[in-house]
C-alpha cells in the first residue's frame, strides 16, 4: 500500500500529528504485529497530544508574558518572601479562574511579583486558559488609542474574552479622569466569570486613595477585592540576590 497519498491526506486535513505518528509506526518493526485497533488508537492519541501542545503554544504566544519561562515549579518558598505553598497548590488547580475570581500580589520592590504572576500565567496557558499580560500604563494608553481611531469596542470585546488578565504595575502611575472610567469598564466586564491578577507596590489599603475618585475608587475595587486571593511579598530584592548568585525566580 501507498503511504504517501495518505499522509498528504492526513495533512490536507490538518491531521499533523496523526500523519507524524503514521511515518513513525512504519519505521517501529515492533508497532507492525499490533491489531489494528490499537495502532488507530496510537494515532488517535497523537493527534490530540499534538492539538494540546499547539494550542498551548498559541496561549502562550497571545498571553506576551514578561517571563516567558516562569513557572509555578520553579517558584522559591524562602521563609523571608511570605509566599504560602498551600496557596500556590490551590491556586494552581485553576478553580480561582473557573469561578472568576481576582489574585492580588503587592510586595516592594524587585521581590519577584511580575515573575510569580507569570509563573501563574503561563500555568494557566498550559491549563488550556486564554492569558494576556499588561503593564496598567500601557493599558491606558493603548485604551486611550483605541478611543482615538474607533477600535475601542474590538479592543474592549477582545479584552473580555480573556480568563486571565494580568495588570502589572498597578499603582505605579497617576491615572487620569478617561483613564480611571477606562479601567472600571474593564474590571466591570470582568465581574461576569473572568479573573484578574494584579501586581502592586502600593499596599492594597492605598489602592483608593491612588484611583483619586472616591465613586470609581469604590466601584473598581469592590469588584476587585472581594473574593479575591492575596500574596503579600517580602524580603530583600531577587535582583540583588540575582546578581550574587543566578536564580530562576527573578524580576519586579
């Protein structure tokens, strides 16, 4: 029998990993006395392991992660830096994001809140949930942008379908009046089933006072902090720590 008609067929139908796993059982002598039943199923399987992989690699791309490489095995449990493993483990089970719910990581500094919200990020991506990573003044400015030139609503549409938005840098800088509606309007869509992970050097006690509107302050965050989750980083800069000695997690 002809293979390569198949294969090209295979293709042709977008079936990638079931024609990579076909080449593969004709050069494995011991998949040639295997019932045909389980042969199909090898390329079965294949072909999904296959799906899955590219479908994360495609999260993973749209998410633009600051730290691409973080991830949730790498995080470092030092008695100084306040992060609570129990958390974590629950955290990386993926139900805070089935039910919509809010992560709230402040800390100084350099002590590695960008790359521990990455780290859970990129967990979420491999999970199967749509991730996208932004710096809150970037935010505002492509918001800003998109008011100019009329994409506001695509824009807003697609920020909506993520499960996962990450706001670095909150806090970080002034927002104007525009800005600050902007923001509501985000993290009110939110509210219907979609989480939010925020990063902060302002404790979240001063997060009022910087929004500077008391009605917006009170919108924004009684739809961010209730039912929310919170990692309170401690100790000395990873950066500086990094510089001594290399270690995988570092960052903001």
């Amino acid at each position: 029998m002809l293979i390569h008609p198949t294969l090209e067929h295979l293709r042709a139908l977008k079936l990638d990993g079931m024609a990579q796993a076909l080449e593969e059982q004709r050069l494995l002598p011991a998949c040639h006395d295997l019932p045909f039943e389980d042969r199909l199923g090898m390329l079965v399987d294949r072909e999904r392991h296959w799906r899955d992989g590219r479908r994360q690699e495609r999260l993973l791309r749209v998410a633009k992660l600051k730290h691409a490489q973080a991830c949730l095995e790498d995080v470092q449990y030092s008695a100084d830096r306040g992060i609570d493993k129990r958390l974590i483990a629950t955290l990386s089970g993926g139900d805070w994001i089935r039910q919509g719910q809010s992560v709230l990581l402040t800390g100084p500094t350099g002590v590695g809140k960008t790359w521990l919200a990455c780290a859970l990020g990129q967990h979420a991506c491999r999970q199967g949930f749509p991730v996208l990573y932004q710096r809150v003044p970037r935010l505002a400015e492509m918001l800003r942008i998109a008011h100019a030139d009329g994409s506001f609503g695509r824009v807003f549409a697609q920020l909506a379908r993520i499960d996962v938005l990450i706001l670095d840098d909150w806090g970080m800088t002034p927002l104007d009046q525009a800005a600050r509606h902007d923001l509501l309007e985000v993290i009110d869509d939110r509210g219907n089933g979609k989480s939010t992970l925020i990063t902060s050097q302002l404790p979240i006690e001063h997060w009022h006072a910087w929004l500077n509107d008391p009605t917006l302050a009170d919108a924004i965050l009684d739809r961010l902090v209730h039912r929310s989750h919170r990692i309170v980083l401690k100790g000395e800069s990873m950066r500086r720590k990094s510089s001594a000695k290399p270690a995988a997690d570092t960052s903001s």
